[in-house]
C-alpha cells in the first residue's frame, strides 16, 4: 500500500506514523514463512532450553543483519512502496538503504524494556540537522501481530518530548512512561519514523509469546557522517550474490552498487562483475559500457 502524503507529514510533525496493511498478502505470507529459515519458531523455541539460550545473551541477540537465506526477506527491504515513501519522505530517487536488520524478539529471554532514546546516537556522528531535507527514515515492519503484550515499540510524539533538548540521547528509565504511545499492529504494519524521536523497546507482559520485525533505514545518499553499515563488508556472505542478482539495478543501486549510468561500467568490469555474479542481468550496464 503506498504510504499517503498524510501519513508522511505526521512524520514529519508528529515524528512518527503507522501504516496499516502496507505489506501486500502475498508477500507478507510468504516472508512470514521464511523466517523459520532464520530463527526458531516460537512452539521450538520454548520447548528446547538450548534453543533458547543463544537468545538470552542480551536483547540484541535476535538481531540478524541483511541479507537473508531466502529472497521473500530480502525483497521486503527494497518493496517497492517502501522505496516510494523513502523518496518523498526524503525528498529524492538518489536513495542510500544504509541498514536493514531482521529481529527476533522471544518472551522471557532477557529483559527488553528500554530507557527512551533517540536513534540519531548511532545513525549519524554528529545530530539531526533540524533545518535540513537530508533526513534519515527509519522503519519498523511488523511481520507478526503485535498486541500490548508482545513487547512493543513505545514511542513519544514529538510535540511532547519538545522541551527535551536535541542533544538529550537517551532519558532516565521511566521520564516519559506516561507521554507514550503504544505501536500495536497486525502483522504488514509499517512504522515509520526519525531519528529525532524518543521512543523504546518493551517487555512482553505474556509468557510464550514472540516478535519479528523488519528493520529498513533510508537516507539521501551523500553525507558521510550518517549511515549505519557499509555493505561492501557484507558482499562475500553467502546470501549477498543471489539477493544481488535478484534485484533489479535500480534496488541493487540503492545498496550502492553502481547504477547503470555510472562511469564506474566499461567492457571490463561488465565482463568481471558479471563473472563475480554469474546469472546477473548485465545488459542495463553493458548499454553504458
Ligand atoms: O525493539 C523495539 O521496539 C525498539 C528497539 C529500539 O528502539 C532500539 O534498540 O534502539
């Protein structure tokens, strides 16, 4: 579902939006279903106590970084009504998809509940530029339900956190509990919000109960001091060559690899990309060899 323009000025304002049902059926279905090919299914997960035990080591232990085994979870971070919203939202098609994470959140293996905070901390080197259009989009999408008890994000509207200086990263535990909001959702959900926010994550108040969610950040490509990964670092993991050729050149630009019009492309490297990546398409790179 496209996000509205509406739901794109309550980011704005609001600092956050929630757009239901964004993730077609089909496709939410199917990346629903893939990710057993990455964590535990929550009946295996709370049956076996050796299962259990790598995701205790901390709350960030059920993070999996981009790309994944299986490309109904990869396309979801360049679907194309995501990639649609970062452009208007950031006002441009030169587009920078700086992280994308998987996170697998299970009742009882540590404690979730966090302090609020605001993302620019490791998102950018220095803070959000308030007067500028470089900004960053962040996203939640929900690929479970998400009820009160399953440990959801609680974020603070911006027009109540506004006496709380920019330089202000991270608030005592507790300061804010009584100006947040829940972000409850069925599964397809989409949260979009910036890095300015404060917001955190939650205990499940429920045993036996699990979270997934998808984690895709966007910003204009261009300002060294903000991004999140360098994907380049991430290119000889096993996934990143079928994802790479599954994706169009346009989606595989917004990782940074070259776009076809880039000077980048000769008879040379179309011959030796295409040999590192055997079944790419080369041709929109060949045209501008
Ligand atoms: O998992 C969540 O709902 C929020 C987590 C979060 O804000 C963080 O770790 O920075």
């Amino acid at each position: 579902m496209k996000v509205s323009d509406v739901q794109l000025s309550e980011v704005r304002e609001r600092g956050y939006t929630l757009v239901p049902d964004f993730i077609d059926q089909q496709t939410l279905a199917a990346a629903q279903e893939a990710l057993w090919e990455v964590f535990p299914r929550p009946e295996v997960y709370f049956a076996d106590p050796a299962v259990r035990q790598q995701f205790s080591k901390s709350q960030f232990a059920g993070l999996r970084m981009f790309p994944y085994p299986v490309w109904a979870l990869n396309r979801l971070a360049v679907y194309p009504d995501l990639v649609d919203a970062a452009t208007r939202f950031c006002g441009t098609g030169d587009l920078d998809l700086y992280k994308v994470e998987l996170w697998a959140k299970y009742a009882g293996a540590t404690d979730y509940d966090q302090a609020h905070h605001r993302d620019y901390g490791n998102h950018t080197m220095v803070v959000p530029k308030v007067a500028s259009s470089h900004v960053q989009m962040t996203t939640f999408i929900l690929l479970r339900d998400v009820t009160e008890l399953d440990g959801p994000t609680k974020i603070v509207p911006l027009d109540r956190s506004k006496d709380i200086p920019l330089a202000r990263r991270e608030l005592p535990m507790g300061t804010l509990f009584d100006q947040e909001i829940t972000v409850t959702g069925k599964a397809g959900t989409l949260l979009i919000y910036k890095t300015d926010v404060l917001h955190r994550g939650s205990n499940f108040l429920g045993a036996d109960r699990s979270r997934f969610v998808m984690l895709v950040d966007f910003q204009p490509r261009g300002w060294q001091w903000t991004g999140k990964m360098a994907w380049a670092n991430h290119a000889l993991s096993p996934h990143w060559g079928p994802t790479m050729v599954s994706m169009t050149p346009q989606e595989r630009s917004l990782f940074g690899f070259p776009a076809p019009d880039s000077e980048y492309w000769d008879d040379q490297t179309v011959r030796d990309v295409g040999l590192r990546y055997p079944g790419m398409d080369m041709s929109a790179y060949e045209a501008n060899a």
